[in-house]
C-alpha cells in the first residue's frame, strides 16, 4: 500500500492510499480522501483504515468511517457522523450510518 497527503490543515487531514500489487506497477485498489490513518489493530489483528473528519472548529460534529483488509481489498466496516452540531466537544453520540463486525481467521 502506498499513501500521500491530499489535503493538510490546522486540524486535520487526508491520505490518498493506493493498493499496488507486488511489482509497484499496478494500482488494484484506491481509497481518495476518505481515511487519514492506516493502522494495526491489536485487538482484532487486522489491517485498518480509519478516518475522522470535523466539520468545525469546535469540534462538535463530527463523521467518520473505517475500513478493513480481508487479505484481498480493503472493505468498509464502519461509518457514523455525530449528527448536528449542537456545542458539545466530540459531538454528543456516535450515529451508526455502516456496522459490521470483523472477524478474523
């Protein structure tokens, strides 16, 4: 997998992430500027994709999704927003929008 920066701000950012096969001369797979983290996750030993995004300054709102390597492609398994902004910091609930559950064998 290859990334690079699209956009960078004061408080957030996005990564172009590209799936490129063994020989690095062929993209398989694009993600654009929805996930600005790739990761490990411990917990469920998985490759991950996360990306949170604030729709102001505050912080009060927010959306979010996350995807995860299957051994073949990168697929969603999660989307939310916080829904309206409404003053509190973080946003007051995760609105699930895309749930699944990983598993891992």
């Amino acid at each position: 997998m290859a990334g690079t920066i699209c956009v960078l701000g004061a408080y957030q950012g996005t990564v172009y992430y590209a799936v490129m096969n063994n020989k690095l001369n062929k993209v398989e797979q694009v993600w654009d500027s929805e996930y600005n983290y790739a990761g490990y996750d411990k917990k469920t030993h998985a490759l991950m994709l996360t990306g949170t995004f604030k729709a102001r300054g505050i912080g009060d709102c927010w959306a979010g999704q996350e995807a995860v390597w299957n051994g073949e492609r990168f697929i969603r398994t999660k989307e939310y927003t916080t829904g309206s902004c409404k003053g509190f910091a973080g946003g007051a609930w995760q609105l699930p929008i895309f749930v699944s559950n990983i598993k891992v064998k």
